[in-house]
C-alpha cells in the first residue's frame, strides 16, 4: 500500500501580501509573457501605475503625465494631487487600501480593490514612490515588494503629483522588453478616451480633441469608410460608427471608464443589440441582425459607478447596472442610441442611406452564399470530428476556461512532420495546431466567396470561429509556425494575406505572430545553445570552446519533440505581425501580393544587398 501522506498544522502556510502576488501573478496581471503580445504583463504593470494618472486628470487635477521607458525601467510622472504624504508607503504596500474606496472623490474610477501599484510593487526588482504636495514629498524605494528605503517630509520646490519608477522583476518575466508599439497603442486608447489630455512617451506628445472619433480616424482610412464616422456623445457614453469598404466581419474598440475591454461585456453585448433595434425601427424593416452589423467599425466608451470586472485584468465588464440611480446597462446604451442615433440619421438622410445600401448588399451577399456556407459548415464539422486538421486545447472547456483564456493559442503549421512536434510539445491545457495542408491559395482580390469554397481557409475559419465577428475568435494567440526557408517564408505570406484580405481586425487587434525557432543547435558535453542567428551562433562557438558539435535546423520536423518543447513553452519567442500606420491594407496587399512584378524584384534586390553587407560587417 502507498504511504499516507501527512497533513498537520505544519502543512497550514499564510502568505503575506508580496509572496501571494509574486507566487500567483496570473491572478493579478494575467499571463506573463515576454512582452511580444499587447496583453503580457509588463503593459499591465504600466497601464496599473497610469490607471492611477489617469484618475487624477479625470478629477481635475493635472494635465500632463510623463513616461519615460528605457530598458527596462519605466518612469510615470504625474501632476496630479499627490499621495497624501503619511500614506506613500501603505498605498503601494497594503493590499485593501486605497483612496478610491470613498465613492466620493473616485465615483467612476477603474481601479477600484486597492491592488494595482501593489501588485506593480511585488511584481518588480526595484520600485520607488515619490509624492510631492504643499511643497514637502515623500519617497519610498522596494525591492521585490521589501521596502528598503524611507525619506518622509523634505521640503521641496518641485511641482506637486506623484512619480513611479519601476524595473519588472526578470525572476518573474523572462527575456522581456516593451515594445513602443504596445505603449503607444495604450497611450493614444487613453487620450482618446479624455480628450484634452496629453500624455508625453520618451518625448513623443499623445493628445486628442475629438475622443473616439480620433480612434476610428486612426483604425480605418477615409477612403475605407462607407459613409463619414457618426460621432455621438452623451452622459456618461460615447460612440463612434461606421461601416467598412471592404472589411466583412465586425470590429469593435470597447471601454469602461477608460478601461480597454478587449473581452467585451455587458456593455459591448447592450450596444450590439440596440444598433439592430434602432436600425430596424428607423427603416422600418426587419433587417437580419448579421446584415445590419456586417462591417461596422465601431468604438463605444460608457462610465459605471463602481464597475465590476470578470477578471483583475479588467478585460470584460460584468455589471448590469450603471450604478447610482440609473438604468441597467442594457437599457441605458439602448435608450441613448434610440434617441441620439434616430436623430442623427433623421437629420443626415445621406448617411441613413449609405447604410441601407450596405445592409441591402450584406443581404445580397449573404442570400448569395447561403447554399456555399451550408456545405462549407457540414464540411467543417466532419473534420472536426475526425480530427484531420484540428487538434484543441482545453482552455474553451471546463474550469480553466477563465482563468487561462489569454494564454490559449493556435499554432497553423504545414506539413505532418512539423505538427507531429509541435503537438507532442505542446501544453494541451492553452495550446491548439491547425495542420495546413500544403501552401495556402493566394487570396489576393478573391471575394469572400473563396473562403467557403476553399476547404484550408473554411476550416481555419471554423478553427477559429470568426466568420461573424472577431469578438467570437476562440484563441487569443493566433501562431504562423513555418520553416525559416524560402517555402515557409511563402506560406507565411500567403497566410498573412489571407487575414488582411477577409480578417484585417486579427492582425490590427494584436492577435497574430510569427514564430521563431533556432536555426542551429551548439553543444558540448556539459551545455547547449539554441541560436537565432549567425551573430548567436558565432558568439555560442566563441563560449562554449573547444570545437563544440553545430547542428543546423532546417525544418521544423526536424526539431524532437523534448527540444520543441522549450521553443513553445516559457522561452517562447514570438514577433507580432503590425500593420504599418502610413500604409493602407489594399497598398499592402497590392504591393506584395499584385501584379507589380517589376517594383516588387526591386524592393527585394535592394533589401537583399542591405542584409548582405550587413553580414559582410559582422563577418570582418
């Protein structure tokens, strides 16, 4: 018989504030990461210290806030109240405490639990707190969440608010660096969403008169837009909408007081419904729901007293009501667009009908292809039952399927060899492979036709589960796993063209990667090195002397399972496919995937002859 294993008092351990967060950070920041996904860590690390900025302005007090990142230390610099100066340590140090308890001075704040710069604090090798008001500041400096130091009281000449300095702590987030991307991404979501506020990133001003409007100006061009964008503030609500050119599926940038609910909620689920209604009441049709809400581009920001989250993340809103004496949530966004948005159309009769024309071709389409997607649907749950393309995690079942729904990934690989590994490494609890079977079509100026009547991409977007809208995708990481030669960078290509020609929100959303794995393997009997490049490569040669034994990968097959396993699993490296600001999707598209051969051998030649002397230096 096995061994009863003891349990006594001895087993019975309390944990303090700092060892709780730093044992279980996914309960307070979500995944970790490495900083190549918009939603790792150490953007929530910023976004907890900024929240708390952010507040100050919104009371009225202070104008401006500072950021400065370089490295990885991140300084955030307000001018807002200040700290009051007996509590500098507690704030940041006592779990449960906080200002934003007293409704009164924070009525509709994001942070509400007293964690965020707690967590920021625990999560960090160094932290420090500086408040300055009535002319004296107070500091206070941390390690690991262990204050280390104290200055109480100095008098000062320096402009009152509150300074944040903080290094993320490299024992809990392995080989991380932001990304400028990202932060500016944050930043331009917080100007947007108060108007009047600048913020200063390493120098680069961020500032918004027009709230959401600027949001939408800066997601789709004019040329793009069906009709110009409806602007529509209110009490406590603020939309912006219209409708794409050429995108099919939905898009929508959603907030609660000032908080980027990328999972939506109850809000987003209210604001859907209501455009249907008030669409259907004006034209007095019962227009399908799908045709009304086909390519609308929407933003929608609405403030709730005392908010509540499903998550500490604060990525989806679960409250009903709106707080106070006001109406639930569901009527309140219903009541608004009937009213505001009616008038709006009433008034400007051009735009009601541009967008009668593109439910009436939304309708067309949809009639079009409804034999198409019939067949396309039976096809696509056959295969899911034999399991020829799709091998699922388990994140969309069961208890995990909140706790971890941010780290679920589907890798899209070609070949039987490359997805062997990779579904032999992989963490069956997050990650999914979808096995393409030979090189995609090159989509390129197809309609949306194609994607029903092509058995790949009908069963991608089934894997995925977006053909109505992206707020349904099934994983929040999208992986190009390929070779690193001339027919993965093809595939990878033709890949990327197939989510900017029917599903650009994937890609502007921050959903879809690149994977990258070593191209050589140096060892010697007592220690590996999996590199990246030449240059790692050279310096592993250079480390581990004498004549340690090179292996070049030149596939993903040819990768064992036991060495995939750490090129998917914490030392993930991932680069985000971005889309260039000064670039439409159509030049992008035309440019790489067109008939502009001539240009393109150019662009390429060019290229080729920088990374060549590039590599002739190295080489000297």
């Amino acid at each position: 018989m096995s061994q009863e294993t003891k349990y006594t008092e001895d087993n019975i351990r309390s944990l303090d504030w700092k060892e709780h967060i730093r044992m279980r950070p996914g309960m307070y920041i979500g995944k970790l990461g490495d900083g190549s996904s918009a939603d790792d860590g150490i953007y929530i690390l910023l976004k907890e210290v900024l929240d708390n900025s952010i507040d100050e302005y919104v009371m009225g007090a202070g104008k401006t806030i500072d950021i400065s990142i370089q490295g990885t230390k991140v300084i955030v610099r307000d001018y807002g109240r200040g700290i009051p100066l007996g509590k500098v340590v507690d704030v940041v140090s006592k779990m449960n405490t906080g200002g934003k308890y007293d409704s009164k001075a924070f009525k509709k704040s994001v942070g509400l639990n007293g964690v965020g710069t707690k967590a920021v604090n625990a999560l960090s090798s160094f932290f420090r707190v500086e408040s300055t008001r009535d002319n004296k500041s107070a500091s206070a400096e941390f390690e690991q969440g262990n204050l280390i130091n104290q200055d109480l009281l100095e008098d000062t000449s320096r402009r009152k608010g509150t300074k944040v300095s903080f290094v993320p702590d490299e024992v809990i987030f392995k080989n991380y660096k932001y990304r400028s991307e990202y932060v500016e991404k944050m930043l331009k979501y917080y100007v947007y969403l108060n108007p009047g506020l600048t913020i200063v990133f390493n120098g680069e001003k961020f500032y918004s008169e027009n709230g959401l409007k600027d949001l939408l100006s800066e997601n789709i061009n004019e040329t793009d837009r069906s009709y110009p964008i409806i602007h529509l503030r209110g009490d406590d609500i603020e939309v912006a909408l219209t409708h794409s050119k050429t995108q099919y599926s939905e898009q929508y940038h959603s907030f609660v007081n000032g908080q980027n609910t990328t999972q939506g909620g109850t809000h987003l689920a209210a604001f859907r419904e209501a455009l249907v209604r008030t669409i259907r009441e004006y034209f007095g049709k019962n227009y399908e729901a799908s045709d009304i809400r086909k390519s609308v581009v929407c933003a929608i920001a609405i403030k709730v007293m005392e908010p509540i989250f499903e998550s500490q993340t604060k990525t989806k809103l679960g409250s009903t009501d709106m707080g106070g004496e006001l109406p639930t949530v569901r009527t309140y966004i219903n009541d608004f667009l009937k009213k505001y948005l009616d008038n709006f159309l009433h008034k400007n009769t051009d735009v009601a009908e541009s967008i009668q024309r593109k439910i009436l071709q939304a309708e067309r389409e949809r009639k079009e292809l409804s034999g198409i997607r019939k067949l396309a649907k039976d096809r696509a749950k056959k295969a899911s039952l034999h399991n020829k393309k799709l091998r699922d995690c388990r994140v969309h079942f069961g208890d995990i399927k909140n706790e971890r729904n941010l780290e679920s990934t589907l890798f899209i690989t070609e070949g039987d060899s490359a997805s062997g590994s990779i579904t032999k490494s992989r963490d069956v609890n997050t990650q999914a492979v979808f096995s393409l079977k030979g090189k995609p079509l090159n989509c390129y100026g197809l309609s949306k036709k194609i994607v029903y009547e092509n058995e790949e991409f009908n069963l991608l977007q089934a894997a995925l589960n977006i053909e109505e809208s992206i707020e349904d995708l099934r994983y929040n990481n999208i992986v190009i796993a390929t070779d690193a030669d001339v027919d993965g960078m093809h595939i990878r290509l033709l890949l990327i063209t197939f989510f900017l020609q029917f599903f650009p929100e994937i890609i502007k959303e921050g959903h879809l990667y690149i994977l990258q794995t070593p191209l050589f393997r140096v060892r010697n009997k007592k220690e590996t090195v999996y590199c990246y490049s030449e240059q790692e490569r050279r310096d592993a040669v250079q480390k581990l002397k004498p004549k340690p034994e090179i292996t070049r990968f030149k596939g993903l097959g040819e990768i064992s399972p036991d060495e995939f396993v750490h090129f998917i699993g914490q030392d993930i490296r991932l680069d985000p496919v971005m889309l260039d600001k000064d670039m439409s999707i159509e030049e992008l598209l035309s440019f790489y995937m067109g008939k502009n051969t001539p240009t393109r051998q150019e662009f390429i030649i060019d290229n080729l002859k920088v990374e060549l002397d590039i590599i002739e230096e190295e080489s000297v």
